[in-house]
C-alpha cells in the first residue's frame, strides 16, 4: 500500500498544476551532436541563409573531415578584396528551435585571419534580420548584434577579447546562453580564453543557432549542444 499512496502522491504533483491552469516548464535544449564529416550530416536538418547585406547565397564544399565555405577561382585567399566578401558568405541555421540556457559548440579553423562564427537568430528566415554573431579570428573573439534601423541592415560590437588564434589549428569555439532576472548573458569561450556580456533589449528564451563562414577561408567540423548547468 505505502509503494502505491507514494506513486498517487507522484501522479498528483504532476497533475496539479495542469489543474491550477498551469503547464509545467519547459527544459532547456534541446541537445544536439551534428559532424559535419562528409555522409555524417543531413543538410535537410539546416537552413541555408544569406546576409541581408547581400544577395547572393555562399556555397559550401564538402570534404572529409568538415565543409568549408567556396572560395571563388578568381579571388587569392591571401588578399581577398572588399568587394568580394560576399562571394565567401555562407550561413547554416539548424531548423528546429532551441530554448533557454543551452551551450552551443563548434569545432572550426580559419585558413587565414578570419572568419568562423556561431550565429543565433530570433527567427528562421532565408534572410538573416536581428541575430547575433561569436566570432572567432587571428587576434580574438568578437560578439555582435546585428539588427535593422530605418529599414536597412546595422551592426555593432558589444563584446570582444583580444587574444592571438593561429590560423590552420582546429579550435573549439563555445557560446552559452545564460537567462536570468537580471537579463540575458552570452557567455563566449574559446583555447581557455572567456567573456561574458548582458544582451541588449529582449533576447526571447527560444531562438535558432547556426554556423557562418565568411572574411576568408573556414571549416567547420561539427555543431553540438546541451542544456546548459545551473
């Protein structure tokens, strides 16, 4: 009898709140492990976005390790010009939602000085509008927020770390999101180097991740995720 009154008492804590109108919270996630070796993915999980700045989508290569973001025939990956980054834009956003404190991984490298970055969104589009960008580059980490004002696409830095990165080396890039009372902070970590910064305005608790090439040559190796500690 004492096993049977303890599992009612269970199921009636589960039940209450439902009865109060009230639904039980849901958790942090979801997790997710995605290698980007070639057949280990499956591009129809992603979306595939281009920057507002631009028109054109970037493509990306597969190889056997990763993918990394196509670099034009005509462009020398040791002096790309201004006027063709966009011919190296290329942006990945997982299609399902993520939500609340969840830390986001990526393994990557830069074949010159820049730049692989985490990228999270409000909103799955094929055109980036307000996200966040965690970049990664040869002299550090930057965070930031891009966001539309009088109609066209701006930008500004709200977080950075000077450190030196070595292009060619692999390196695990991370970004945590923390939701408390006080606000929202981004938590961005990298070869033991690490910042935080408290989001501006109303960062809401479910939002899509991704990864974007883009400022030169980058390979990206894999994207996971976990509900991040309390």
């Amino acid at each position: 009898m004492k096993y049977l009154a303890r599992a009612l008492l269970i199921l009636g804590m589960s039940v209450l709140p439902r009865l109060w109108g009230e639904e039980p919270p849901v958790p942090d996630g979801p997790s997710v492990e995605v290698s980007f070796a070639e057949g280990r993915w499956n591009q129809d999980d992603w979306l595939f976005v281009r920057s507002p700045r631009w028109e054109a989508h970037g493509r990306w290569i597969q190889e056997e390790e990763g993918i990394a973001n196509a670099l034009p025939e005509d462009i020398d990956p040791a002096a790309i010009p201004a006027d063709r980054m966009a011919d190296l834009y290329a942006s990945l956003l997982y299609k399902k939602p993520f939500r609340g404190n969840v830390c986001f991984k990526t393994v990557c490298q830069f074949d010159q000085q820049m730049a692989p970055l985490l990228v999270f969104s409000k909103e799955p589009s094929a055109v980036y509008r307000e996200h966040l960008e965690v970049v990664l580059y040869n002299k550090g980490l930057n965070l930031w927020h891009h966001y539309y004002e009088n109609g066209r696409p701006s930008w500004r830095r709200v977080g950075f770390l000077e450190a030196p990165f070595q292009p060619g080396k692999k390196y695990e890039l991370s970004a945590t999101f923390d939701f408390s009372p006080r606000g929202t902070t981004l938590i961005i970590e990298c070869d033991g180097h690490r910042f935080g910064t408290m989001l501006d305005g109303d960062w809401p608790r479910d939002y899509y991740a991704g990864i974007t090439a883009c400022e030169g040559v980058n390979r990206f190796y894999s994207f996971s995720t976990e509900a991040a500690g309390k």
